[in-house]
C-alpha cells in the first residue's frame, strides 16, 4: 500500500516535482509519476494540489522569490550604482546554478504550459525583476554619462538572456568555475553595454 509522506508534504511534491519537470519535461510528467516517485497515493496528491498546473505556478512562484530574496533585496542595500550592477550579475548567476532551487530551471525552462491566468501572475513578478535590472544598469549609464545607442532596457534583456541560458550548458565539474563565469560575464556586459 503507498505511504502517505508525513514531513512537509506540500514541498516534498514541490522538490520531487521540480526534479521530475527538470529530467523529464513538464509535458513529460504525469501526476501520476510524481505520486509514484513519492511513494504516494494519486488521492494523498490531489489532496496537496489538484493538478499539474498548480505545482507547476508554485514552482515558479517560490523561483521569483528566491530571486526577489537572494538578488533583488541585497542588491538594493548598495549604493554605488556599478557595484549594484556588478553585486546583481553575480547573484543572478549563483541562483541559475543553485542546485538545490531546481525552481528556477523549472522556471526558466517551462513557462509555456501555465495556463493564461498563472503565467500573467507569473510574468507581472517577472516584469517587475525586469524593471528593477533597467533601473539598476540606466543608472549606471547616467553616472558613466554614457552616449552610446544601448537602451537600458535592451541591456537588460541582453544581460538575462546571457545568465539565464546558463543552466544550459554550465557544469559544475567543468574548467570553468563559477567565480570566473560571473567576473567574465560581468566584464562582456560592462563592455558592451557601457563600453
């Protein structure tokens, strides 16, 4: 008989479900592969969420908030507009590569299968990330008096298009470490968005 999980059940399907969307596919994943992954009955799921989708926008949700928590707010305790810049690259880079918050690959990866309702909740969090990043590089272009044609706001897609394809291709056994990935990403963005 399956066992019901007795210890924070609702984030024991959030990190089983974040790891089977992430080898497998978010249309690749039934319900029925997360409860047998869990050991759980299909029932004690639908218990917790009552379908796909809802795990799916709490994966998704819990990412903007670990990027809201471990980037944007220390971010905002600086003030020397480049070291803000230079201090949001970073973090951005090691929340992509956290292994342990397998959200923000789901997140990053999977945004097309919410529903119309979840993805507008999810995308104002995520223009709002969007809007503080322009703010963040158009003031170092006013303290640089920068003159050149790069908008902040194609800067700022630029530099998340960057960072987030990441988990892509990054290893962590790989030559390159991270600390390296994060200064030489943030010298190809300062040189090409200020240079």
């Amino acid at each position: 008989m399956p066992r019901e999980t007795t210890a924070d059940p609702r984030q024991e399907i959030l990190r089983t479900s974040a790891r089977l969307f992430q080898q497998q596919g978010y249309d690749g994943t039934s319900m029925n592969d997360v409860a047998s992954a869990l050991k759980l009955s299909k029932g004690g799921l639908y218990h917790h969420f009552q379908s796909k989708d809802e795990i799916l926008f709490e994966l998704m949700n819990h990412a903007m908030t670990i990027t809201e928590e471990r980037v944007i707010t220390p971010v905002k305790a600086i003030s020397d507009p480049e070291q803000r810049l230079r201090t949001l690259i970073r973090r951005h880079i090691a929340v992509v590569l956290s292994e342990r918050d397998r959200e923000i690959t789901v997140m990053l990866h999977e945004n097309h299968p919410l529903s119309p309702t979840l993805r507008k909740r999810i995308n104002a969090r995520k223009k709002d990330y969007i809007h503080f990043l322009e703010n963040v590089i158009a003031e170092v272009q006013r303290t640089r008096g920068s003159k050149g044609t790069v908008t902040a706001r194609a800067a700022a897609f630029a530099l998340l298009g960057m960072i987030n394809w990441i988990y892509q291709w990054y290893r962590p056994e790989g030559s390159l470490q991270e600390e390296s990935l994060a200064q030489q990403y943030t010298e190809i963005f300062f040189q090409g968005a200020f240079g």
